[in-house]
C-alpha cells in the first residue's frame, strides 16, 4: 500500500507552477576544507571528503549551476547554493562535524519521531544521528537510504527503511526539493513522528516574517505545548518562537525583508509546520550555535507532530516532500523573479 503517493507529484507541480509564476511576473570552530571526488564512470557524481574527518559528502548540481550538498551522516542536506554561490541554507559556524553528534544546521531529518513525541527518550530520534547509504547521485538528484533492522535501539524496536530523494531545480534560482519516504519493513505496526528540520539564512531575523499562518491553530513549547489560534498578519521575531501548527496550510513564506528576498515554501504530505529562532538565551545555551547566529536563521520545518503520528501496517510506504523557491520581493511585498 502507498499512503500519501501523490506528495511527489505535488511537489513536482509546485515547483513548475512556481517557476512558470515567476518567469511571468518578473567561525569559532570552522570546518575544513574539502576534497571533491569523481566516481569512474559517473562524472556527474561528486563525493566530498571532509578532510580530516570521517563525513563523506554528496554533491548534485544544476544545469545552471546551482548546488546542493548532502553529508551520509544523518542523509543531511548542509548547503543549498544558487548559481552566484549564495548559500540559502543556515549552518552553524561551530557546527560539529564529529558522528553521532547531530549537525547543527541544514535540514536535519528528525526520524522515528519529532522532539519528544514518540517512544524515544532521545529528542528526534536517530536518523539524523547515523550513517545512510548513497543509492545512486547523478546530475541533479541523489537518493540516501537508511535500513533499521529493529534491534540497535532498545526505546524502539520497529524495523523499517527510510530514503530521502533530493533534487535542485534547473531554474535560474536553482530550487530545490526533499522527499522523505517510510516503509515498514516489519511484521507489526510502524508509529511514528517526523520533521524536516531545515534551517534557512536570512540577513537579519528581526526584519523577516513568516506569512501563511495566520487564523491557524498552533501548540507553543514555549508554554508547556498550550493550543493557541494565531491572529497575527504575519509571524515576526522580536524573541524566542518554538511552535508547532497543525494541520498548516501547505503554502508558506519567509520574506527576507533586509534582502529583499523571500522563500516560498510548498510541502505536501506533511500535515504540520514547526516555526522556531532560539533567540538569545537558547542561542548561548547551545555549544554548536554562536551567540549571535540567532539572528541569521529561522526554522520552517515540515511535520508530522501535533496532528498525531502516522501508523503504517506491514509493507505499507508514507511520503511526504517540501520544495522551496527563493524569489525577489516587489515593493507590494508579492514575490517577483526568482532569486
């Protein structure tokens, strides 16, 4: 059985359409430098050795000359450039680079569950902390596998495969989307939670806004996960924001005000939407995050949380995927060409 089957489509489409749009309207612990690899036989196929250490990287590009980065620790996307070489995605200047240890920053894949919502006494679950194999990396998409036989983690013991497909689009932005597929390879019921937890630059956090949102139910960890209904025009930033709204509109906006700038974000097949900035005191409490990266980043994160797990019965499969263009914002505050 395939639950969810259309989200790829709708991905796909969502990009198309917005590309058709767009077109029509007009540190402190740095990390060292890479060596890039070319498989025989595959010269679109680029792995990148972190020197000194142990983190391989994938490398697909655009025909444009855009591209994303995945590291096999944790099937994480930690770089999303356009074709002037912006990086579009925040990673932290004293991220570690060291598994187990989480990288702070990119898109984290929070599996088999998100937070603390889950059996797990670990916030997140595992997948973002352990090695997936590379399926295949050509042109502009790879595919990473992670295969959990069940037994590694005493808190959950439900074997099941996981693949993350990513694409960066041929577009003048170089877009760029993320597929999550679940299969339950067991005999018994696979629950769980889920989040992309991508993580994206903005010049200045306190000049940026999320729009989409308003009229929508939310649950604020800053209160215990107390239900609230925001009212707002837009999410602003003036303090820490950790909220999980549920069952979200699948179209969404950061707009970069600073830049002029904005991020249109379709997801599909995710019921929910997480929206967080540590802000200043999380920010200093966090070893891997600089006191003052707060101000660079805001999280839009793609969920399955507040609307409940998803439970899969043997062999069934769930997806779920995001795509996100970066576009110019005109003086009425729409979305222009694409950035």
């Amino acid at each position: 059985a395939i639950i969810h089957s259309a989200a790829r489509r709708a991905c796909m489409s969502g990009l198309r359409l917005a590309r058709t749009w767009s077109a029509a309207d007009r540190g402190a612990n740095p990390r060292p430098a890479a060596r890039v690899h070319r498989a025989p036989g595959a010269a679109a196929q680029n792995r990148v050795a972190m020197a000194g250490e142990a983190t391989e990287r994938i490398a697909i590009h655009s025909a444009k000359g855009a591209v994303v980065e995945v590291c096999r620790h944790g099937g994480h996307v930690v770089s999303w450039k356009n074709a002037a070489g912006e990086d579009l995605i925040f990673v932290s200047k004293q991220a570690i680079f060291k598994p187990p240890k989480a990288i702070r920053g990119g898109v984290p894949v929070c599996f088999p569950q998100f937070g603390m919502m889950g059996p797990m006494t670990t916030q997140h679950g595992f997948a973002r902390n352990v090695a997936w194999e590379v399926l295949s990396a050509e042109g502009c998409q790879a595919t990473l596998q992670l295969c959990y036989g069940g037994t590694s983690n005493a808190d959950f013991p439900h074997p099941f495969e996981l693949q993350t497909v990513i694409r960066v689009g041929d577009d003048a932005a170089g877009s760029f989307e993320q597929e999550l597929k679940v299969t339950n390879t067991g005999t018994s019921p696979l629950t769980f939670t889920t989040a992309l937890h991508t993580y994206y630059r903005v010049s200045s956090v306190a000049d940026a806004h999320v729009s989409g949102l308003s009229g929508h139910r939310y649950l604020d960890n800053l209160k215990g996960q107390a239900e609230a209904v925001d009212h707002a025009e837009h999410v602003d930033f003036s303090g820490e924001v950790d909220r999980v709204y549920v069952a979200a509109p699948d179209s969404i906006t950061i707009t970069d005000g600073a830049a002029g700038r904005a991020f249109q974000i379709t997801k599909h097949g995710f019921p929910d939407a997480v929206v967080w900035n540590p802000w200043i005191e999380k920010a200093a409490s966090m070893a891997d995050f600089g006191d003052e990266e707060y101000k660079d980043m805001l999280c839009i994160e793609p969920a399955v949380a507040g609307s409940g797990a998803v439970t899969l019965a043997p062999t069934e499969t769930w997806s779920g995927c995001q795509s996100v263009l970066r576009v110019h914002v005109g003086e009425a505050g729409q979305a222009g060409a694409q950035a």
